[in-house]
C-alpha cells in the first residue's frame, strides 16, 4: 500500500485525504505523520526534494534504516529513454526550454520536464515515444540520487545560494556535482569554462562568454564554436552575456546529438524570454523599467548589471538567506546611479552600499520601492529590479513578487 506523509494540519489537507483515497492511497498528516513509523511498516520512502533531508519525521526513517530516494531516482527507474540534465545556480528554467524548443524543432522528441514542473515522475510515462528526456535539476533533487545518470550534463554555473537549506558552500556544491556521480565515459558533460570542477569521467564541452579558451566563446557579439561564428547575439531575443551563455549551453546539446547550427539557430533566436527574468516592462519618462524578480541571489544581480550599459537605479533585497553582498560593492559602485533596498535584507544591504553611492530604504513596501526608484532615476537610465534573494519575506514567490512589481510600474502615470 502506498502512504502519503505530510506534517500540515489534518482539517487543511481534507480534500488531499478524500482526492488521494479514491484510488486508495492512504495519506497520513499532522501528528499522525510524525508517528507514522510507530504503527506502520514501509519497505521504501520517496523524499520530496522541497524537504529537508535533516527534517525529524526524515530522520526518523533513515535512523530506521527504510530506504529512502527522491522523486527523482524514483523516475529514473521508469525512464526508457537517454536523459539531458540541466544544473547550475542560475540559468536553468531557461536552458531547459531553449534545449527543449531546439529539439523539438530539429526533429528531436523530446519533454522538458523536472524543477522546471512537472515533475520527472509525471512525464516518465511519455519516455517511450521520446528520444530523450530534457530535466532541469536542482540540487534539492540531487541529493537523494542513487543510480540517476544524465547521458548529457548540462552545468550552467555555480554561486552562493541555498544557505538557508545547506550549512556550507561546500555543501551545496558538493549536492551539485552529484549530477556527474554516474556518467561513464560515453557521456558528455557540457560545463562553464570559469567554473573549477573535479576530474569527470564524461566527454567535456567547454563554454564561457566571459573567459577565453572554451569551445564556445563570445566574441563581438557572436557566439563562437571553435573559431566559428555559429549565432549572432542581436538576432536572439535574450539579451546580455548571461544568456549568451544559455545560448552557447543548448547549442553545445544539439553540436553533442549530430545537429547543424544551421538548424539550431532558428529556433534558439525566436526563443522568447521568461517573465521574471530581465524582463523588460515598459519605458517611462525616458526610463526602462526592467523586471528580474527571479534573481534571488547574488551571482544573478551581478550578472544582470553586467548586461547593462546605461546607469541603473537598482531595487535589491528580500528575504535573509545569509548571503554576502560586499563582493558586489564595486559593480554596483561603478554601474548605479542608486540603490533602493526592500525587506528583511534592506538595512544590511544599505549599511554595505551606502559610503559608496546614494542608497534609499523602503522597508517592506514594494510601492514606495518603486516611488523612490522613479525620483531617482533620469532619462536614459534603467530602474533595474533585481532583488538578489528570496522573496518569502514579503510575497508567496519571486513570479508573485515580479507580478506585484510589473503591475506597479505598469500603474505609474
């Protein structure tokens, strides 16, 4: 028999009860989740990558000894077809839809699926009508593997993150390069240039648009393949280096798979980009307001001013992860005209920046976040909201934050 755990309240979860003991599915919650082990005999427990492996009711099975995976190695055992995985700090939903478009349009059959939702679990079923699976991945997902091998690994890019979930850096990049664990060396693994990675069994494709040396490079504002210029930058609909990385990684999957980057380039230029990252709004008063609520760390603010060649008002802050923002000191110096600070985060961010440009505390209201940025900015500037963590503090989620901010800006007359 199969059993549902889930720590929320019984009375909230009523119609989960009802939905899942239809086909007879038994779901235990509350205080009966947590003593499930006391009156229940269970060969195997699937770990949701959303819980903490530390998580008490986690513990409990694994002091038991009750084997344990994720959703993810649970799939894998299901999948019939070879797998693409895509990990890295930032980039990944993107990645994974410009792979998935590619493919697709190339004749591939492919379905993107993963962190990327659904989950793997849900689409495994399609895997044997499908040449390969295309999974975003996620370091929560990654820790419970086992046997989980990816015949192609995609490795965007590594920076602090997830402090709240891991104690250390280490650990959550050591979490990251599960992802190789089981690659032989008939695989390939397509990895960032800048990043320093263990020895790997696979095959390696190299990429970078911001160091030199990698099979695929940026030069000129083309993406270069090896010495040859294979997609010009301004034909894309993703704009700044980040994406060009993006770029250079789903082209690297098809170039690995025999495809032409003739064939590739059309569909990866018509490619349109996500809400929520980098995302233009409108221009007003001479002012580009720009949307990149989904930066919910560091690395991705960086990556989003390094875009920018006009003078930025900057909106950053949010929930307290932990992270470290004295490294982004003399970017933010050098390419902001002011900052704006917001949330749990506004004091310590402002209490870092301010000896170095004008820093404005709007406390934890987006709405005057979005007045002050206005006073501040001039005609020809870009108001860039790039919060640089979480959103948990103030709103349901980063697409709930970015919809709040859109329709702000949206409403200025």
């Amino acid at each position: 028999m199969i059993t549902v755990l889930d720590s929320g309240e019984l009375e909230k979860l009523r119609h989960k009860i009802d939905a899942l003991g239809a086909p007879g599915i038994r779901l235990l919650a509350g205080i009966a989740a947590e003593h499930a082990l006391e009156y229940h005999q269970f060969d195997l427990a699937v770990l949701s990558p959303g819980i903490d492996p530390s998580a008490p009711l986690v513990q409990q099975f694994l002091k038991r000894r009750v084997t344990m995976i994720g959703e993810l190695e649970l799939a894998y055992e299901l999948c019939k077809c070879p797998i693409i995985g895509i990990t890295g700090t930032n980039g990944k939903t993107t990645t994974t839809q410009l792979v998935a478009k590619m493919l697709t349009e190339c004749g591939v059959k492919t379905a993107a699926a993963g962190n990327i939702g659904p989950a793997f679990s849900a689409r495994v079923r399609e895997s044997e009508e499908l040449d390969v699976m295309t999974l975003e991945i996620s370091s929560f997902q990654l820790e419970t593997i086992r046997r989980f091998r990816a015949e192609t690994v995609v490795w965007l890019n590594f920076a602090p993150d997830h402090l709240d979930r891991y104690a250390t850096l280490d650990e959550y990049r050591a979490a990251k390069l599960r992802i190789f664990e089981n690659q032989t060396e008939d695989d390939w693994a397509i990895v960032n240039l800048r990043d320093s990675l263990p020895p790997l069994r696979a095959q390696k494709v190299t990429f970078s648009a911001f160091t030199a040396g990698g099979d695929f490079e940026l030069r000129g504002g083309a993406i270069v393949f090896r010495g040859e210029s294979v997609l010009e930058m301004k034909d894309a609909q993703l704009r700044g280096a980040h994406n060009a990385e993006n770029l250079m990684a789903a082209l690297a999957v098809g170039w690995t798979r025999g495809l032409s980057f003739d064939a590739m380039r059309s569909p990866l230029c018509e490619y349109q980009p996500l809400p929520h990252r980098c995302e233009p709004l409108r221009t007003f008063e001479g002012v580009e307001w720009i949307n990149d609520s989904k930066g919910t760390n560091p690395d991705s603010v960086e990556k989003a001013l390094l875009s920018e060649t006009r003078r930025v008002v900057l909106i950053a802050g949010g929930k307290d992860k932990g992270f470290e923002y004295e490294m982004l000191t003399e970017l933010v110096s050098q390419k902001c005209r002011a900052v704006v600070t917001l949330g749990e985060m506004a004091d310590r961010i402002a209490a870092i920046w301010r000896e170095r440009l004008p820093v404005f505390n709007a406390g934890r209201s987006l709405e005057q976040a979005v007045q002050l940025a206005r006073a501040q900015a001039q005609p020809g500037d870009v108001v860039l909201f790039s919060p640089g963590t979480s959103s948990f503090d103030m709103f349901k989620n980063y697409a709930d934050r970015g919809n709040q901010f859109r329709a702000l800006v949206h409403a200025l007359h």
